[in-house]
C-alpha cells in the first residue's frame, strides 16, 4: 500500500517523501505544529519528485513550505539533509544538525571539491583485498551527490531544538553517523528516532575507511540503542517503514542481531591472516556477494570493518598491515 500524508494528532503530521530508485522507497519527514510555523523533523532527498511530494504533503494540511520555521536533520545523509537547503532558500527557515555531522558535512565539501573521483574509496578497497575485476577501475561512473546544506545551528546531546512553546529534546545517538540524532518530543510522548531505531532493519553501520582506529561506530551504536532504551516515549517515529511502540524491545533485537553478527564474523578468523575483503565476502547478505556491485562491496566491507573493530576491541581479533594489505586474525 502506497503510504500517505498522515495527521496524527498532536500538533504532528507525517509526510512520506520518495527516495527515487531506493528499495526504502521513502523518507517519512514529519512536521511539528509551532505559533511560528512548522518545525520539519528531516526533509528528504533532493529531487524534484520528492519537492513535489514534501509541498503537497504540507499543502494538504494547510501548511505552506514558505512558512516552515526550522529544519532539524536527524543526521547528514541525503535522503534526511538532501532538502533542507531548498527548504530554507524558500522559506528563510534555519536548518539544524549536531555538531558532530556539521563537521562531516564540511569534510564531505572539502573531498568532493578536491576529489570529485572519490579516488580515495578505490585506494580503501584495493587495501582491504580487492581484485582489479572488483573495484571498477579508476575513474569508473559513480552517483553524483551534491554535499547537504551546511546547517545554521549546531546542536549539542540534550538540548532543546526551537520549537516554540514544545519541548523536543536533543538525544545524540551515534553510530550510523557521527552526529546521528533522535529527537524526544516530551510533551508528546513520542520519540523520532531518524534511522537509529527502525521497526524491521537495520540501519548500515560502517567504518570509512577501513583501517581507521580512532573512531568505533559499532561500539557507538550499541551504546546509544541501550541509552536511547531508557527514554520514556509511548510511541516511536522513525524516519523509514512505519511507527511503533516498544521502543526498549526493539533496541535489544537490534543489538541480538549485532552480537549474531559478531559471532558470524568470528567463526570466519582463524590463525592464518585473512584480508578484510575476503571475511566480508564469507558474511551472509541479503544479496550474495558475487551478485554485488562495487558500491554494494564497498559498503558490506565498512560494515564488517565496523565488527572487526569491535572483536579487536573484546581481544578477540588482531589486525596486521602485510604489503600494504589489511588483514585480521584471531588472538
């Protein structure tokens, strides 16, 4: 069934914003009622389908886009962030993110003005094990996507976002991204968890590049799902499938799956080094990997990086530099 614009009380109206060519279909962007004009919770991609789909959605509520008062962005990819800059040049609102993806977003401009290529990710992969027949040779197409907006506003975990005469809290939820955040409506018992908590996925988690240390996305997001657990919403409002209740049963499912998959990727180690490539292609996925283009590997090997790191962290796993290649072994 086709999901529509939906009024669920409250002061909160749900707007399904398509993602073109994408198997989620839709951004749910979800719009807060406020004495200044309406407080977006995300925008969508930036699309002339999916602008259409935001202006009538509102429209069918009486809102006018031109009268939206901020933004808040969950966090910086492009089917949350993609238009919140068209939104704000039509509307004058302000456009809202944590501190922590405000930074990315400034490092994504900065790369895709000094290496449009993204010669970088070839590099990653060639290190991590690839082939020459898997990494599509340099210069190969890739999607084009334009950097997000940068925000006006840089919020900190726990502030309040502008919202007029409504208290929505800030929860600083990393892990899908660095400054991923939910957003607690207190006076509404709802919580809008972006794509941190989702009903029936999981959202990627991923180490770029690979061999990075200071950073531990997995270990974030599992920390983040058992602090978001304890927040008091009656009903959650993620930003892709449907709402729900049971927030705390969900967040240990997903952190169930987790462990699963740490566990899998374990039972691949072995004394003898192995290349990150090669444990990512013994992973079960959805797809079976000689069926993956070189994006889809890309982002399957980022995500068991992201594992890896995690059993290095528990002293399970041991990584070693051999010629330049990334290799893990057990301990």
């Amino acid at each position: 069934m086709r999901a529509r614009p939906e009024d669920l009380g409250g002061g909160v109206w749900s707007v399904p914003v398509p993602i073109p060519g994408n198997p989620l279909a839709y951004t749910l962007v979800y719009a807060l009622e406020s004495p200044r004009g309406p407080v977006l919770v995300d925008a969508g991609w930036e699309h002339e389908d999916a602008w259409a789909a935001l202006k009538d959605g509102l429209g069918a509520f009486g809102m006018d886009i031109a009268d939206v008062h901020g933004v808040v962005v969950t966090h910086y990819h492009p089917d949350h962030a993609g238009l919140a800059g068209r939104v704000r040049e039509t509307s004058g609102a302000w456009v809202a993110m944590h501190r922590d993806d405000a930074a990315i977003v400034r490092l994504f401009r900065e790369v895709v003005e000094q290496d449009a290529d993204r010669t970088w990710e070839l590099a990653a992969m060639r290190r991590a094990g690839a082939g020459a027949d898997e990494l599509g040779g340099p210069g190969s197409p890739r999607e084009h996507i334009d950097p997000p907006a940068a925000p006006d506003r840089e919020l900190d975990d726990g502030e309040l976002v502008d919202l007029p005469g409504r208290r929505l809290r800030t929860v600083w939820t990393p892990g899908h991204s660095p400054g991923h955040i939910c957003l607690h409506l207190e006076d509404g018992d709802r919580i809008f968890t972006g794509d941190h908590v989702l009903p029936r996925i999981t959202p990627h988690i991923g180490l770029y590049p690979y061999d990075r240390t200071d950073t531990d996305p997995l270990g974030d997001y599992l920390a983040s799902l058992g602090r978001v657990a304890t927040v008091d919403a009656g009903e959650v409002l993620p930003a892709h499938q449907y709402r729900f209740a049971g927030l705390a049963g969900r967040t240990g499912e997903i952190i169930a799956h987790h462990e699963e998959r740490l566990a899998e990727l374990t039972g691949l180690l072995s004394p003898a080094p192995t290349t990150l490539w090669e444990l990512a292609a013994g992973l079960r996925w959805r797809e079976a990997w000689a069926d993956m283009g070189a994006t889809a590997k890309r982002m399957a090997t980022g995500e068991a990086a992201a594992h890896l790191l995690v059993l290095e962290k528990r002293g399970v796993a041991r990584r070693l530099d051999e010629g330049g290649t990334l290799r893990f072994a057990l301990r």
